[in-house]
C-alpha cells in the first residue's frame, strides 16, 4: 500500500478496510480511512452508500479486505470506487485466496475467498477495464526467504491476492478544424483575375459570343 500511495504524491486517498486490518500510515493528514461497520462504514466518515464523496476527487482507493465478510454489495461498492477516482486514479483491491493452504486460518470466521475470475468479472461491471487489470499474489510462503508479493505459477498458494486497475475515461471529441482560406497564387490566379476584370469592362462578353 505504501509503494501504490507513493505514485499518487498530490492527490488524496482513501482506505477501506475490515476491523482489526492497519491502515497505512503514509501521510495520514491527506488520506480517508475507514473500517467497515454492520450498518455501512466507521472511521474518518462514518456513513454507508452511497459514500458522501466527491465525485473524481481522489487519486486511490484501496480496499483491504473490506469485500471478503460477504456482507458488502460488491457491485454498489466498486461502483463507489470509481465514481469518486480521478482520470487516472488507482483501485488497489486485496481479498483473500481461495486456493491457498492457509484457508484453514479463516475457515468459518465469516470471511469468503473469490478467485481472481469473479473479481474481474465485479470491476467489469463497475466500468472498470479488464484489460488493464494486474494480478498480484500476497502474502507468506512455505519458503521464507522468497520476496512478499509475485507473480509466479508457484505463487498461487499465497495467503491472499491484489488487483490493481486504473480508471479510464473517454477522451471528448474534439471540434473539427476550421479550414484557412488562401490567396490563390500562380497562373491560375492571374487567370481568374483578369477574366473577371474583362467581364466588368465587357471584353469577356464579347468574347464568349464570338467563341464557336
């Protein structure tokens, strides 16, 4: 979280995460932190949706876990998160990996792992761009001395996964160009001026009568 917050130095940011989760601490002052409570959101705002935000205001969203209680509408929230994201704004979404051998550590807590097929699937919906989704595995390993985070086949077994998606936005049309008129130049300049001083001196008249 910190490395995403460290590419957006100007904008504010918002933080969204399960009671007990940390939030980040990198300037505080300028980021929204709130956990998710049984009635909506608790923290800096308490509210529930839509969220009392402007809309494109904010240079991140991450969200902590905060889709993986099953309370949630995943579909009203990730439609929340792009509203408020600035053209060019980053979702960083964390959730919990279902194929990982650590589930046996928050079997029957109430929390639910997706796949990374149905987050796809949700940030489609909310207007996100597939495409443009990156796909990150978190969390420990049987191997202690690998790094935190990958992307290799044998990191499939993390604890958890993140994707990352930027919002996009249409470019608006531009205005056709105005076309410059030109002074024409050259023969065929000197031509159509003389024709038409001939016509108001009446020599082109009398020329056009005596043509075949």
């Amino acid at each position: 979280m910190a490395r995403m917050l460290a590419g957006i130095p100007a904008l504010p940011w918002v933080w969204i995460g399960v009671a007990g989760a940390a939030p980040p601490q990198r300037d505080i002052g300028r980021g929204i932190c709130m956990h998710r409570a049984p009635w909506g959101f608790a923290g800096s705002v308490r509210c529930a949706l839509p969220l009392p935000l402007a809309n494109e205001s904010f240079g991140a969203v991450l969200l902590q876990h905060v889709l993986d209680d099953g309370f949630a509408d995943t579909d009203a929230v990730l439609s929340e998160c792009r509203r408020i994201l600035a053209p060019g704004g980053v979702l960083w979404l964390a959730a919990l990996n279902p194929w990982s051998t650590y589930r046996a550590r928050w079997w029957r807590s109430g929390m639910r792992a997706r796949g990374p097929g149905y987050w796809q699937a949700a940030l489609a919906r909310a207007g996100f761009p597939v495409d443009a989704v990156h796909l990150q595995w978190l969390g420990p390993r049987w191997r202690p001395e690998d790094a935190e985070a990958g992307i290799g086949a044998a990191d499939r077994l993390r604890a958890g996964l993140a994707l990352t998606v930027s919002k996009r936005v249409h470019a608006a049309i531009p205005p056709n160009a105005v076309r410059k008129l030109r002074l024409q130049a050259g023969v065929g300049a000197m031509r159509t001026q003389l024709r038409v001083v001939g016509e108001a001196t009446g020599e082109g008249s009398q020329k056009s009568a005596g043509r075949p």
